[in-house]
C-alpha cells in the first residue's frame, strides 16, 4: 500500500519521475547528530546518472534541499525532510507509451493497480529515480552508524558474465567497505572493472543491456542485533533492498550456495580469538544466526535484473485496442544500471541497519 | 522486535520449544469464511516430523486447539487463535549446551540478545517446532485464497547435489500445485525423490546433513495486486519467508540467473493469447513487476542450509570459562529439514499472499 | 482491523466470550524481568466479577496459564503469551438475542462488521471479560515500570452523581497509588465509597445501572518521554484507554475544564524545587506538554458509560423480521462497573506508559 | 517515535516553524480521485491566521505546492506531497526563550527529549504552523469522502464561558456540515460568535487568552466500520485529534455526560424509521458501539486549552543558570485559537475517517 517503511525509524518515499519533484522523510534519528553535507552529497553523485560513458547521458540534477530536521547541520530530532526537484522533464517522449506497456518495466502491472491513472512519464512512482531520496536517506543513516563503528560498503560482483572475487567472509573490513563506499562504479579489482565496462559497452553496441550481482557488507556491527521471526537481520534488510528497482534475489552469507553444502561444511565454528573475542572459522551465515548478528562481517549479495530499457524493438500489446504490437524504446538509458545500484543497495542497508540498532535500543 | 507481522492480516506467533505450549493469532480475516478442519490437519501433517525413516525420530503431537474466531468451523471475524501443548519435554538434553553455543544455531546471537535469558532449551523461540503455527496460519489462508481461485504449492527443487526440473514458468497450473501441496515430500519428479532421499541417509550414516532449495509458486493471482516500494510483493513474501528457519537466500523469476542475462533475454514480452488476455512469452519476471503482480505464475525459490544440528564433533567456546571446545549434538535431528521446509514456505506464501490481497482490497 | 496494538511493545488480545478460551500475547519485553506471580494474580482479581454484592453474581476462574515466554518466573524476551479458558458457557441465554440487538451493546454495529457472522454469545470478542488479558499485561507491564521507579494506580472519581475528591494534581504521590492499586474498589475516601455503592445499589434495585469517572495517575514518569504528533502521551494512552470496552471521553490533566480557563490560568508557571528539580506550580497539564512528558505527575480521566446491560425492558429492531419489538434482558449483570474498569484503565495505562518508554529508550 | 500514522492511509506531516518548509505526504488514497483545488486552499484559508482583527496578525503565506502524486488534479495513486515554505522568519524574536521554556508550551519537555538540540524557533515542530499540512491531507481525504456521501463539519461550541447549542445528536444533517465547513469561526447561532469574539477582544485586552471547545460532526458514514479494541473508531480519531497541538479532551457522543446517566438514559433504543433504516432514539453513542458505527450521525468534542502564548509576566526557570527567573513573551499571538482549531480538527475527523474506511474495505 505504501512507500512508508519502519517503526523506529521512518522513512517516507515519495515522487514521480516527471512531477515537481521527489523526496523523502526520514523520521525518529537520534537528535544532535552531525551530518556533513559534503558527504551526503558524495553518496547522491555515486548513484547519480551521467558519470560514466557507458550510462546514460541525460543530465538529471539530484541536488537535495533539506526542508526541516536540521540546524546548521545538525539534526533536530524532528523529521528530517529533503526534497530534489525534477527540471529536466521531456513529457512527450512517453506519451506513447501510455498503453503499449515496455516489457519488463512496471508500465503493465501499474496500470492493473492504479485503472490507468499512475503518471506514466518516466516510469512515474517507478522510476529508478526514486533511489535518489533513498540514497539520501542512507547518507543520512550511515555517517549515524559510522560514529558508532559501523561501516557499510558493496561492489559490483558481477557484470553479465564477468566476475570479480568475493568478499572475504571472514577477514573483511572497514577500511575496505570505506573505500568501496567512496567509488563510482566500486569493485574490489580495478582490472575487473575494465572488463565489465567493456561488457557494458559491447551491450550498449547490441542494443541490449546487462544485469549483475551487488555484494554489500556490513562491519562493526554488534552481535545480539535483530530478532527472530518477522523482525530478524535477513527480514528487515529484504523488505528494504527489494525496494530497489530491478532487484530480484537477495542472499546472506552463502546462501544459495549454502543449499548445496552439508552441514560439516555449512556450520560457522566458534572460536575466542586472541583477543578473547567469539569468533567464527567461517562465516557462512553471513553474520546472522536466527535473524540476529553474531558480530561476524555481515554479507549480503543482491541480484539486479538488466536494464528493461532497451532499443531493439520488442513485442506488446496495445491496451487501447487489443491488439499485439511491436515498440521500439527510443532515448538514451543505462545499457547497465548495476554500478549505480550499489550505493542504492547501500543506502537500504544504511537505513535497515539503523532501523535494527534502535529497535536493539543500541542507538 | 517481533513476532508479529502484517498491517491488514496481522499474524502473530508465540511459544518456545519446551514451554507449555506454542501458538497463533490470525487477526483481520474475513467473516464468515468456512475453514475445513481435516484441510488444516492435513497441511499440519505435511510439517510434523517423524513421518520418514530418514526424519527425526521425535515423537511431536502437533495437533492444533483452536481458542477463538471460530464457531463451527466458520470464522468469525474476532481474531482466530490455536495453541499447540507441548507435551514430550526432555529439558536435560539441552541443559549442557547453555554455554556452549551449538554452530549454526542461534544459541549464541540470542545469548547476546537476551543477555542469556532467553529458553535455550529445544532452542526456544528460534525452534523449527515453531513453524507449526505459521502452517496453521497458512492452512487457513490458502483455503481462503483457494475459493478466490488461487493456489499455492512448492517442492523441493532441490537436495545437496540433487536437482529435479523447476517449475515451467510460463504454464505452472493450479493442478500441478494443488498436486504437491497434499504431498508430505513434493517433488515433481518421484524419482528424483528417490535420489534425494538416498542423498539424505547417505548425509545421516556420514553423521552429516544437507541443505536443499525449495521452489513454490502462486498461480490464480489476479494482476494489479501489491504496491511499489516496501509493500511490493517481493518485500512481503521476503518478510515472511525468511522467518521460516534456515531460509538464507531468496530469489524470484529468474532471479539470480537474471543477473547474467541480457535485456533482451530477460525481458518478458507481453502478447494477447487466443482469449484476449494479457500474457508474457517467458515469465523471469516470476509474475511481478515492479513489485506488482503482472496475472503471470508467482514463482519465487528458497534457499535452505544443511541442518545445522549434525551428531559429529564440533569446535564451539565455553561462554562460562572463556575456553574453546569441542561439542557433540547428541539426540536425534533431521539430517534434512527441506521437504518439511515446503509447507512452511508455502504457509509463509498464504498469509503474504492473502495480506497483499487484502492491501489491495481484492479480499 | 485489529486487537494488535503497539511498535516497541506489541500487545495481541483474543478471545470471545463464550469461545474456548482468551488470551494475550506480549512481545518486546526486555528478557531478564522477574514477574512476581502473586501480584499478577493480585491484579486479576481486582477485575474479576463477583467480590461484591452489587456486582454480577456470575462465576468466572480468570485463571490466567502462561504458554510460553516465562521460564521460573523471569522473562524470556521472546514473546510472552497466557490463556484463560472459558469455563461456565451458557449459551442458551444469548441465542434469542442474535437478531435483536440489546441497546448500547456492539450487537448491531457489529452485525452490520461481520455480517452475522461475528460470535454473539456473551458478547463474544466484544465481551467486558476481554479486559481480562488486558489487565495480565498489565499485570505484568507495572511490574516492570515499578522497578523503574514507576508507579501506576487509579480510584473511582465519580458514580452516577456520587463524586470525590480527585488527585491532586502537584503532590499526587507513588504511596497513594501503590494503596490504590491494591484495592477492589479503590477511592480516596472510603466514605465515599460507601455512598457510590448506596447508588449502585439503588440502581440495581431500579433494574437500571450506573457509570463513573476513572481518575488514573502515573509518578515517577522521567520528563522527555513520549513524542509530537501521533506518537505523543495522550495518543498512545488514547488508543489503549479507547479499547476498554464503555470507554466515551478521555482527559489529561485539566482536560475539558482548561477549555473555560484564561490561559494565565491554566499555564503551568515553572521553577526549581529546594532539591534543583524543575517543577510547576499547578499541574494542568496533567504531566504532559507537546505530547511529551514534563515529569510531573501524569494524570488523566475516562469517562465510564453505565453498564448498558439493564433487566428494565427496551425498544429494539428484529433484524430477521424487520419490526420493533421490546427486549427484555435477563441474567444477572454489574449495575456498575466502574469499580472493574479503574484496574482495566490502569492496565491500559501501564502497556501504554511501557511502550512510550520503550520508543524513548528508557526501557 | 513518530509524526507518520496510519496503515491503509499513511500520513507522514514533517517541518519545523522557522525551517525552510513544512509538508506532507499521504500515502495509500485510491487513483483515479479528482481533488478540486480550490477547496483545498479554502480548507488551508479557514486554518490560516489573520483573517480576523482578535487573531494574530503575522503575515502567513500557506500555499501548498503539490510535488508529486498527483496530474492534471486527479490523485496518481503515488504518495501525494505537497510543501509548504516558510517565508516570514524572525528567529532573533525566538533566541532568548533557548534555555527559559514558556509555560503551557512544549519547550521544556522538548529540552528533555531532544536534548536541547530541537529547533526552538517558532516552536520548531510543536507549532501550530504545523497543522497546515494536516489541514491540507484532510482537504484531500474530505472531498473522497465527500464523493462517497460523507460529509464532516465542526463548529466552537464554546470559548471561555460563552457556549452555543451542541450538535443535535439525532437529527444532524449533511447541510449543517457543509455550511459550518466552508466557514472561518464556524457556528451555528451566529449571536453567539459575536459574543464569543467579544469575550476573545475582552481577553486580549487582559494580556491573556481563551481556550473553548470544538465539536465535530461525521454524517453519511455507513454502519460497520471500525473495529473492536485497538482500531476503534474512538480510538483511530483519538490517534489524530490529540495530534492537533492544544488538545486535553476527547469525548464521544454523550461523553462525559454520560458517566452521570443511569444505563436506561444512556442506552439508544433501537426502532426502523419509516424508510426501513435501523436508527436510534437518542444517540449518546455518539454514532459508535463497540468502536464500530451505527450508522448515526459520528459527534464528538475536543477540549482546547487556552493559547499558552500571553503577554503577561509568567515564572519560569533558566536551564542555563539554574535560577527561577520572570517571562514576557513578545510578539502577537492569536488570543482564542479555537476558531483556526476547528478546521484543523475536521481534518484530523477526515483522516481517521478514510483510514477507517479503507480498513473495512468501503473506500
């Protein structure tokens, strides 16, 4: 029913790709912390268009304006409102659209849900644009979660069929997750990096367009976080990242890997390091036993569908006369959005994480 | 925080393995709908251990008291609660084990948690025992969403290295799902049953377990159904299914297979078929779109870690001594809980299902 | 939708009257509480009928059975859930009712709800007996709010026309409210006591009833504690004290009488005590500003509407025939249940107050 | 936590006086509703101050700016949020009441919460500037109600001691609603206005201020909605109106009043009318039994404590030097609130009213 997520803390997603403008609220942050501006912007020009020659070419201005919930940079305790206003809106190109639905896209299952009236242009609600306040948010949360020791950080893992390496379960740290989290398009090897962009440009040159694999992590987290049932790690983390556009599986740890392992291999040993610390040997539950962390680095990797958005002609059906049909989507897109979707893919993680913290009444 | 879940259909369960009892609240069901009691055992049936020379041993008499919401065998409308007694406590066997957090289990997190308060024994409320109440919860939905057309059924795709054929996205029938939801181990294939099973005892003789994946599908689900966002229908079906027990991934459509597709392949082009509806030529959308559903099959894959429970030794620490040491399980277990993981997921399934239908206000 | 109230402190009453059984569950309660079984127990007789000539002469065991949750006394942390199974059903008595609705009962609006189907007998998931659960989680929610300091206890401001004194509003002190909550039916002067149970008794006499004015008070309340706007003290309180079946009117502090003061009347001038504590002279905020808590006793009034259940015979509709008719009702009934609902209304209070801690992190 | 409310229509307000913008997002109303935008800003008018010589004579631009949800004035389905900018900031008038709170004002129970660090200016988030967006959500959910035959109006039943008539509680028609609510100091005796203006010039001369009380009005609402216990409809309009900043008082139907009746008064007989409808005698419900409606007309009344904003010399404590110290408070402040209370109280009734309808399935 809703783009409103959270008990304890809030957030409130609203906008249309083509309407006056998008935002975000972001309610229940502890009051007197400090946001560095400076940073929040950095995060909303990782996910930002344009960057890359590979992305899409549109100039879109993502500059957020804080309403209210903060003084001199400082946050208030009241909700905390930020709003980015839509400049560049070429309504036209979509009107052609409104009843030959592009595959892939929402414009079919929107327009059962909302009789015809979602505002199609752009995408409307479903815009990927809508990860921008999301960003926002999550730039918000982790300088929140970083002053306590928290680290969030994701790299592009896969592109098509290139891959890099993993995370390192069990070693990973801050300093990794921090520089990841300072990149445009993060991964762990700069080599990898070239071949996927030359995936992505061979893609663009067919017309067509990549998926991938975002793996995020998660250091400094406590142990003792979360709950079981409804409320755990792996629930509370889903209900977020599956709010970002294209995403269409989530794992913890080893997950679906972790379905063809037996348990001698599967279970995580403890152990006290040499600092009397609980540890584990490995950590294939990705730091999350029966919904709560157990200190370990927590993982997750999130599979990101390809960009629907793409020029060879394709079938539909014509809504207003019943007919099949065929489309070409015309304008520039992102033949791969996944190097985009990392810092949107953190920024949930920011936002969930927080969210956990203080339902643990450890914020 | 929680063990409750749900705006419209509140569901909320309770009880840990060696209290009195467990339970479960269904709270915002439709009036006056007729619930077939030997439909509800059924579905119990399928959960309860015990039934396969390859399961645990334990004897559990799962048989569910019904307290409230329902006047012969119609509810009505008031919340419907059932509690399972616990009868067969053998509280020693766990006694031991306080300090020594079994790996793969919540033992360990949940001490952190609950600073070592909570029930360790049998596992408490992180015990597999309290997916019977959730299958109680789901026995009632499904036969509330069946008399709106909609049927759910899942099976097990697959254990260890054995792997029977997904379903077929495009043509999965009612028939095939009404099928598998009254098998205690549903398989599309029974040879491949076989195979699994052979796979399983060969994991207990070797003091082992497996893991597996768990396929389910939805189909009869009329399009326009969820919302974008949070409330899409990939976000509630993740809230629900990763409070069954060792869920750690979750995939919908082609899921992480989608990663490594192109646009062109993984877009689902839209077409009338010969009776003037809507359909796709390839559903790796697993029937949504942008969070909602498109009247494609719902199709979505759990993925299930091994059992952690396994009789060989293993390393844990000694929370009281501050040591590390060796740990045997002793008792009983499931060398394989997937085939009884199905109509827990299949229950998770119902109740989202019947909660994104009421948010839909198709209830 | 719902008896599932609360974020932090979640709180689901079910039952009906004449079902099987009633009950409560109660999660996010910090683990490691000791619950003193005796006072529990203690609170569940001051509700339950029949202590007093003028009350109803029904038997009724309120016995409450905890399921889970508790081990030995102390809280686990995982949900805590009791049961109290109805005993004495005669449903004979209600069945002629089923298509007349009694005046000033839920009967009719609640026909129209559920469409016939809801459980009319005893007033079914409507009953009075349903204060019952509530008043366990208080039971067991005060205790918890005592061992911080908190005190929670109220007394029958008024029957009928029969009023004394109210709290006073500055030194309203933790010893008067720890008296009060241990009282059957508990007032500030016993004399006037004895004059409401003269008017309680003259109403029985007439075949009519009475109703009253609950005062309830908190100390001991940190200032800071509660939030604007929908999450403030009196909206929480409200959405617990409104679930007290009888409930009409609700106020804080000077409530309906600030509404004809001048402001320099009613405002709250502020000063430090001889200990450096801020405090205010007059108290007509009832201990809340904003919806926040100042730390001065917080103190509020529910009006009770009288006992609706009366032998006098009454105008009503027969929804089957579509005529007017005349009911009679027969059985015995409370004339009064004021004195019931003050432990009821402070029950409400001590969830509420718990939650509102919980949000602040003062739990 | 929290200024978002609601689960099938969630209302998020967020902003501080002196920020740059206030606003709102409603989230959850159905697509396709045409929303008349000169109603809304007449609603917004009826809030805004300065329209009349006895209120405040600040300068107030109260314009909302629609960002997204809807196009061409037809509701997309999309969260609707609209803002508000705050133009006219003197936040040097604001500087020195930091650290010596205004009595009857949320300044030092704010101090407490927040930590001193809340936007004190204006009265940041505890202003009554704050109820503009409410006003504006209520706009919006009145005219879908309104399309639905439901109609909500308010009137000052008293301010200080002069009271008009109340509502007659049977009979109550749409027509009178509909009048009162397109009107600034709604009434229905207008000699009774200029008596109560009188005794707001006589205050204002006095350096003081008048609180009253406002009762509202709900016709056209179907019987059956609403839900027992927690989601009431006293309890969903208790979550809102005590969310209008002044607030210390609800009642429902007889109230307050009716703890002094005796069960024979309070009781509403039930007879057909001559069209066939069930209605009642008297309606001491208020329109309400067991939380759910009857079908008569919904009235309640909220009690308005007196602005605490005075001219006069008040106590009050310096949080800084720990010293008791004097208080005049500058500027010019509406001497009588209730009048601009009264829109916003509609408003809260409009809310509550649609949620409760979308949770029964009637919206």
């Amino acid at each position: 029913m809703s783009s409103m997520w959270g008990e304890r803390i809030k957030l409130s997603i609203f906008g249309e790709s083509h309407a006056e403008g998008i935002g975000v609220v972001l309610d229940g942050l502890p009051a007197g912390e400090k946001i560095d501006w400076d940073e929040v912007l950095a995060q909303m020009a990782r996910r930002a268009p344009g960057q890359d020659p590979s992305a899409t070419s549109r100039v879109e201005k993502d500059l957020p304006k804080v309403l209210c919930g903060m003084v001199d940079g400082v946050l208030t305790g009241a909700p905390l409102s930020a709003v980015i206003s839509n400049t560049s809106q070429h309504s036209r190109d979509y009107e052609a659209l409104r009843f030959r639905p592009r595959p892939g896209h929402a414009d079919y299952s929107a327009y059962l849900r909302y009789q015809g009236y979602n505002d199609i242009r752009g995408g409307g609600h479903f815009s990927g644009r809508l990860t921008a306040p999301l960003v926002f948010a999550g730039a918000v949360c982790r300088q929140i979660l970083k002053r306590r020791g928290i680290e969030i950080g994701g790299h592009v893992l896969s592109v098509g069929s290139v891959r890099e390496e993993p995370f390192k379960e069990v070693s990973l740290n801050s300093e990794t997750l921090e520089k990841l989290s300072g990149q445009y398009f993060p991964v762990l090897s700069p080599e990898k990096r070239e071949e996927m962009k030359t995936a992505i440009e061979n893609a663009r040159l067919a017309l067509d367009s990549l998926g991938g694999v975002v793996e995020c992590g998660v250091t400094g987290l406590p142990g003792g976080v979360g709950s079981p049932m409804f409320d755990g790690v792996e629930n509370l983390l889903a209900s977020m990242v599956f709010a970002v556009p294209a995403v269409k599986g989530l794992e913890f740890g080893a997950g679906f890997q972790a379905a063809g392992m037996t348990g001698s291999e599967n279970n995580d040993a403890f152990y006290y390091d040499e600092n009397g610390q609980v540890k584990t040997r490995t950590n294939h539950a990705g730091g999350i036993l029966g919904g709560i962390t157990t200190g370990m680095p927590l993982i997750f990797r999130a599979a990101v569908k390809p960009t629907p958005s793409i020029a060879r002609k394709q079938e539909t059906v014509n809504l207003k006369t019943g007919k099949n049909e065929e489309l070409s989507i015309t304008g520039r897109h992102d033949p791969c959005i996944v190097p985009r979707a990392v810092p949107a893919i953190e920024a949930a993680a920011a936002v969930a994480v927080t969210e956990l913290l203080a339902q643990s009444g450890k914020l």
